[in-house]
C-alpha cells in the first residue's frame, strides 16, 4: 500500500510538472503533496478516534495504523518538496 500510494504520488507531480512552467510546477507538486498527506493525516486521525473507543490489542493496533499514516504524510510532504525544488532548479537552468 504504501509504495502504490508513493508511486501514484510521484507520477501524480509528474504529471503537474508537465504542465506548467518551473515555479508554477514546483508549486503545484507541493500543493498536490500537501492535499495528499492532509488526506493522509485526516485518516490517522480518524484511526485514533476509533482507537480511544475500544481497548486492548484493538486500541494498539489503530494506534500503530494510526502512527504509520503520520509517517506517510510526513514522508509524502517531504518528497513533495523535494521533487518542487528539483523541477525549480531545473527550470532556472
């Protein structure tokens, strides 16, 4: 799941680079990385409401699911900017 999800992001600003000139690309990649991971934190956030009405290896296991999508969104904002600063930089040139 979590490499479908990457690769579809990844071709996802691909795509909007493609489309635009280099600042307006950079800035769509991140604002595309941006609504991906708020979708993902959003998720987690629903998992740790789910968590806080059971309990046990229940509780802990929403809680874990919860934390990894945290990571995810962190770790898709952090491509996100870096894939707009590499389409920047590229267009400088």
């Amino acid at each position: 799941m979590r490499i479908f999800t990457k690769t579809i992001a990844i071709a996802s600003f691909a795509a909007l680079a493609a489309c635009s000139d280099g600042n307006d690309a950079g800035n769509n990649i991140e604002a595309a990385a941006d609504n991906q991971a708020d979708a993902l934190d959003q998720q987690a956030d629903t998992l740790e409401q789910r968590a806080d009405e059971v309990t046990g290896n229940a509780a802990e296991s929403l809680e874990n699911q919860a934390a990894a999508l945290e990571n995810q969104a962190d770790a898709t904002r952090e491509a996100g900017e870096n894939q707009a600063e590499e389409v920047e930089e590229k267009a400088e040139r």
